[in-house]
C-alpha cells in the first residue's frame, strides 16, 4: 500500500521542485560537470545570484500576461 | 485508409453528445433557469474534440512538426535558460505565465450581453483562433532558436513591419498596465480590509526576497509556503483593523491610491529584482493556481443557476452601462485573454520555445495551456452571470449613472430593464463587509461576489466576506505583479528605441537610464490610471474598450507573422489556419476602432462625444453625468486623447498588414527572393513522448534508450 504512495508523492515533489525551478541549480550543476568537466563549478550562492541577474538585465525573461 | 479501432469511435461520440448537448440546452433555453453545468459541458466537449482532432491536424498536417528534429533546448543548453524541460512541467508554466487577470475581467464585463455571447466567443475564439496563435508562433520561435515576435517581423517582414509592430507593442503595455492598475483601484478603494491585506504583500514579499538571497538561497517551495501562511494571515488580519481604529488609515480615496500604486510601480522596478518581483512572483503562481483550481471545483460541485439573461437586449441596442456599442464587435474585444489574446503571443516566443523538448509537443503546450485558460475564461463568466443581474448593473454602471445611494442605484437598474432593491443592494454589500459596491466597476469586485457566492455554497455563508476578500487580494496580487514586470518589459523596449538617438541607453544597467525610462513609462500608465479615476464618464467604461482593442491588434500582429512564415515556408495551402482568423480579427478591430473614432453615437465614439461636450461648454450647459464645467473640460481632453490613441493603434496595425501582405505577394511570385532565416536541421538525440501520456511505443523507445531515465 505504502509503495505506490511513496512513489506518487515523490513525483509530487519532483513536479513542485521543477515547477519552481527550485531544481535549477543541480540540473546547472550536472551540465557543468558532463559539458564543461574542468570549469569550476560555482555554490548555490553564486548560482541563485546569477541567474537573477540574467533576469534584471532582460525583463523579458519570465516575464508573465495579463 | 487507416481504419479507427471500434472503440476510439464510441468514446468519441460520446464526448461530442456531450458537446452537443450542452450547446443545445444553452441555446435553446427561454426563461427558463439553465445550470452551469450545461456551460461547463459546452466547453469541455469541444475543447476534447478541437484538441483531438483540429489541434492534431494543425501540427501535424499543417506545420508538420519533426520528432527528429532537435530544438533550440536540446542544442543549445547551457543548464540555465535553455534547457530540455518535461512536457508537463512546462505546460504549468506556460501555463501560468499566459493566465493572468485578463481572462477573469473580460468575460465579467462582457457579461452585460448576456452569458451566450461570450460562452460563443470563449470556445469558438479559442478553437479557432487563440489557441492557433499560440501554437503557431510557438513553432516558428522554437524553428528560430526563440526569437521574439518583434525579432521575427523585423526579419521576415521586413524593418518597417517591424518597426510598427514594436511601437504598437510599447504602446499595449502602457494601456494595459493603466487598465489593470484602474481594475486594483476600484477594488480597493474605500476598502481597508482590502486595502490592508494588499499593502501586506509588500513586507512579506521583501521577507521572502531576503530570505531566498542570505538565509537559504534558492529553497523557492519552502519560501512560498511562509509566504502564502503569511498571506492568509494578512487576510483574517484585514477583517481585524477593517474593524479596529486603524481602519481609517487604510480607507484610502481612489485618488490617493492612484498616488501609492504610481509611487509602487516605479520603485519596485528600480529594485533588484530579487527583493520584490522574485518573491512577489512566487506567491502569485501559487495563488493563482490554487484559486483557478478550487474554482473549477466549486463550480463543478455547486453546479450553480444561472441568473443572466442568454442575450440581453443591450446586445442590439448598443446603449449598455458597462461599455457602449453592440455586441459586434465590442464583446469580441472585451473578451480578448481566454478566446484570443495578442500578448500570448510574446511568451510563445520567448521563454518557452527556449524549454521545449520535441517539437511535437508545441500540441500539447502551446495549444493545450490556451484551453485551459480559456476554461479559466469560462469559469469567470460563470461567476458573474451567477449573481443577480440587478446587482451586476449597480456594481458595474459608472458611478456618475448609478448615483451614491442604494437608492438611486435601485431607480437606475430599474431604467436598465432590471430590478434590485434598495434593501437587497445594502445587504449585498454588508454580507461581504464593504461599506458599498455601487459602481465597482473594473470586473473584479464582480468576480469576488461570484467566487464568494460559489464558494459559500460549500464552505458556509459565515465565510462569504472572507471568500469575497479573498477573491480580491489574489486579483490584485498578480495584478501589482504584472505593474511591476510590465513596467520593466517596457522600459526595456523604451532603451532599446532610445538607444538609436543616444547610444548608453542601450546599456541596460546604465542607472540614469534607468531611471529616466522608469519614469517615463510609470508617467505614461500612471496618465491613463489617473484619467480612468477622474473620468467623468467611468474610466472603465471609456478605457476598457481601448485596451481591448490593444491587445487584439497585438493578436492581429502575431497572426500576420505567422500567416507570412506559413507562405515563405511553403505552406501557402494552410494559410488559411492563421489567414481566417486574422481576417476575422482585423475586422473586428479595425471596425472597433472605427466606430470609437467616427460613429455618430456619443456614448461610443470619441469625436461625436468631444465635439458634443465642447458645443455644451460654450453654451454654457452641464450635460450629466458630469456636474460641474470642470468635469466638462476633462471630458473634451479625455475623448479627444482617446480617440486620438484608437486611430493611432488602428494605422499602426494596418501598416503591420500591409506589409505582410506585400511579403506574402512577393513571395507567391517569385519565391527564390525571399530569405527564411530558420535555424538548420540537426537531428535529435533525445527520446521524449509526444502528448500529455506516453503511448506504449514512445514507452518502449524510452527505456530501450535511457534505462534510467527519471522518473
């Protein structure tokens, strides 16, 4: 009974993680380390920060309608 | 031919009776009380059978989406912006990135036709049109690694077309910001429940910001549910100081809130947008997708009656208090989010095209996400013919019309045709806690009344002020979002255009730029905010056809575009699945904006009304509902910028088409002329399915391929 519980709720919680984009940083992370293996990878800090800078220099960036 | 295996026929009989059904009920019932239900039904029938059967023919016949054809996510990832997205996961945030206020006001003010007109429009627009739209621009922005939709008419149209396209797009945001922040105003004012609760958002947005950048950076889900706690908070709270002494400090006057929301806009986007936009994002998604969702089940469990007529008689005579004109073309702009929507257009092409896995999935996230918020419309519109009609007038007429007392506004709806009285008006209001809803015009105090009334049904009548406040606070959350980002989106393109006169204002983060062009564009929506609050005649009822009319020239721009790359790229055959519904659109429109510019009617065209209100003045005479020789002077200023900006928007849309048609002939005639920049072929290494469930061979295909894939 517990099983397919367990397994509805950890979808759940990877369909909440995607949906937020809470999961960007080791999705970032696993890029880094297959595309790029010798760059530096930078901590979740560095990481957050950038991508809001992405944003503030291209408002079009997530941006949302009416 | 393929032959149907016998049981796909029988299930799709089945959900086109229920179609069928539904439509026959709606449109055959006279005087009699018709559920919901039949609307609901109406509206899931056809979406199935248009997403099944016309949505498959589009992209599949039409567009011919290429599953080995790999997508800008899948070439160009960098892990950040681009990147292969799950097709569900993106779908939820196209979704929530198209679905707005838009379609929760529309479809409440079109109401006033009668709920046939729009439930029509809703479903037909959005099969036919809307839905396209998004889909089609879709594809090409993903063929064009997410080019935006101004990129691609400056490229494939040509600079002028583009040119025009920009302008027409700077010019939307401002009126459609001036809208919405009117809509937040009349909701709020006089109001401290609603007033306190809004003003929280701010301090538990900044909390959330702080929290997301030092205490534990991007912990974006354990972040949103503190802030939606103290969101709710917030709510029960604003009952307390509504009944506390703090009260009066939070009973503001519309023109003092015109003040807060102008002083609000600008400085929020001259903040780091970590601090205010991020968080405040967050908690509207939530809201919003909370809200949409208990709405549908409210709806669905209380299957309420509805009390509007199908087709009032303001439909023909065009003399309607919400907004003048008759139902063509004024409801087709009304409702423009939820049956077609032109800013659609700028998310198709931008975020999303730059996520998508397969290029088969464009079905299901461009045009599936456009059914949904159209179902969304379509709850709306339940919501607002749900209520008393008598009540619905009182709340919706300008105030210079319905008069200050309960009343007065009971002899008003009565000169409608309908009847409220007195007493009922007053309870109305005191069963929500507001100390009035006459002339609440904007649509949203409208829909809380709706939502209050569905959800009460469940909850219990002790909670209706709650639901109804409710109600306002998750409008005016995603609407002070929207001042914010769209205030930032149009001081992009203001240093862009700037940036030709004087180079620097290119430089986005060139801060004396920034804060000029901040200004600039919080000036021009706070210009349009403070003519609708002082507006003799009821800045709803002046200013929302405007913004109708906008956004369906911006939607005319899209389809234009789309119909030129569907001829440049060959498909001269199927133009025709964009070509109709802009011919539709531009003719509803341009006759739109036509009767706003010369009809001779003064409630509906701009010049009469001028010309009329200026022949008083100098005859000395008042003409109601203005009062004074002030108000008379503001009405010959509005009327003449009004109908100045509707001709303006009209010309620069007919240039738009024009010069696609020029394309398009040149095309046709000698086709080697033309240049289609589409990215090149690359073929896709990637394995995903197609639609919503993975059939059994796109299974099969997966786990032969990546026996770990997730989840």
């Amino acid at each position: 009974m517990t099983a397919p519980l367990l397994r509805a709720l950890r979808r759940l919680r990877w369909y909440v993680r995607e949906f937020t984009d809470e999961s960007a940083y080791e999705r970032y992370v696993a890029h880094l380390r297959k595309e790029h293996p010798h760059t530096a990878v930078p901590d979740r800090r560095a990481f957050e920060r950038m991508r809001t800078e992405r944003r503030e220099s291209d408002p079009r960036q997530g941006f949302r309608c009416c | 031919m393929r032959r149907a295996n016998p049981r796909t026929i029988v299930v799709w009989s089945l959900v086109a009776l229920v179609g069928a059904t539904g439509w026959s009920v709606l449109a055959l019932a006279r005087d009699e009380e018709v559920s919901a239900a039949w609307m609901v039904a109406a509206a899931l029938g056809s979406y199935a059978i248009a997403y099944r059967f016309y949505a498959r023919f589009v992209a599949y016949r039409v567009l011919k989406v290429d599953r080995t054809r790999a997508t800008p996510a899948e070439r160009l990832d960098n892990g950040i912006d681009f990147h292969p997205t799950d097709r569900r996961v993106l779908l939820g945030h196209h979704f929530a990135a198209i679905a707005g206020a838009g379609p929760l006001v529309g479809p409440v003010l079109a109401a006033q036709m009668g709920y046939l007109p729009g439930t029509i429009w809703i479903i037909a627009g959005v099969i036919f049109a809307g839905a396209v739209q998004d889909m089609v621009v879709l594809f090409f922005s993903t063929r064009r690694d997410g080019k935006s939709l101004g990129q691609m008419a400056r490229e494939e149209i040509g600079p002028f077309g583009g040119a025009a396209a920009l302008l027409a797009a700077f010019a939307i945001m401002i009126i459609l910001l001036g809208v919405l922040a009117l809509v937040i105003v009349n909701a709020l004012a006089e109001s401290p429940w609603g007033t306190f609760s809004i003003a929280m958002t701010v301090p538990i947005a900044l909390l959330m910001g702080f929290y997301l950048r030092v205490l534990r950076p991007g912990r974006v889900t354990e972040v949103s549910l503190i802030g939606i706690a103290l969101l709710l908070l917030a709510l029960v709270a604003g009952r307390w100081v509504a009944e506390s002494s703090l009260a009066d400090t939070f009973t503001l006057a519309p023109s003092t809130l015109v003040i807060w929301l102008v002083a609000y806009g600008f400085i929020a986007s001259i903040l780091p947008v970590w601090m205010l936009l991020a968080p405040r994002d967050y908690l509207s998604t939530f809201m919003k997708i909370g809200t949409i969702l208990l709405l549908a089940l409210g709806v669905v469990l209380t299957l309420p009656t509805l009390k509007m007529d199908p087709v009032t008689d303001f439909a023909s005579r065009g003399d309607g208090p919400v907004f003048a004109g008759s139902l063509f073309p004024f409801v087709f702009i009304t409702i423009a989010c939820g049956a077609l929507s032109g800013f659609h257009a700028l998310i198709s092409s931008g975020t999303t095209p730059k996520m998508i896995q397969k290029e088969t999935q464009v079905r299901m996230v461009g045009y599936g996400s456009m059914l949904m918020e159209s179902a969304v419309a379509i709850m709306a519109l339940v919501a607002a013919s749900i209520i008393d009609p008598g009540l619905f007038f009182a709340m919706n007429a300008p105030a210079g019309v319905v008069g200050d007392t309960v009343q007065e506004a009971s002899k008003a709806v009565a000169n409608f045709g309908y009847s409220i009285s007195p007493a009922d008006l007053a309870r109305a209001a005191e069963q929500v806690e507001e100390e009035s809803l006459l002339s609440r015009t904007g649509g949203a105090p409208t829909l809380a009344i709706g939502v209050s009334e569905i959800f009460s049904k469940v909850t219990g009548d002790s909670m209706r002020a709650f639901w109804y406040h409710f109600a306002i606070m998750f409008e005016a959350l995603f609407i002070l979002t929207a001042l914010d980002a769209g205030t930032r989106v149009g001081r992009f393109m203001l240093q862009d255009m700037l940036g030709n006169v004087h180079k620097p204002f290119r430089n986005v983060s060139w801060k004396p730029g920034l804060i000029l062009t901040s200004a600039a564009v919080t000036g021009l929506w706070g210009y349009f905010l403070w003519v609708g609050v002082h507006e003799p005649l009821g800045g709803i009822n002046q200013l929302f056809p405007i913004f109708g009319i906008a956004n369906q020239l911006l939607a005319a721009v899209a389809l234009a575009v789309c119909t030129t790359l569907l001829v440049k790229s060959g498909r001269l055959k199927w133009a025709w699945i964009t070509a109709v519904p802009l011919a539709w659109d531009a003719t509803v429109t341009l006759t739109a904006s036509w009767q706003k510019v010369f009809s001779s009617d003064p409630r509906v065209g701009f010049f009469q009304q001028r010309s009329d209100y200026q022949d008083a003045i100098e005859a000395g005479m008042v003409l109601p509902p203005a009062k004074t020789m002030d108000d008379m002077h503001t009405v010959v200023t509005n009327s003449t910028v009004d109908g100045v900006i509707s001709a303006v928007l009209a010309l620069l849309i007919v240039v738009v088409i024009l010069d696609a048609g020029r394309v398009c002939l040149r095309h046709i005639r000698d086709p080697h002329a033309s240049r289609l920049s589409e990215a090149p072929y690359v073929e896709s290494r990637l394995t995903a399915p197609d639609g919503l469930f993975a059939t059994r061979e796109e299974k099969q295909r997966a786990s032969e391929q990546e026996p770990a894939a997730r989840p």
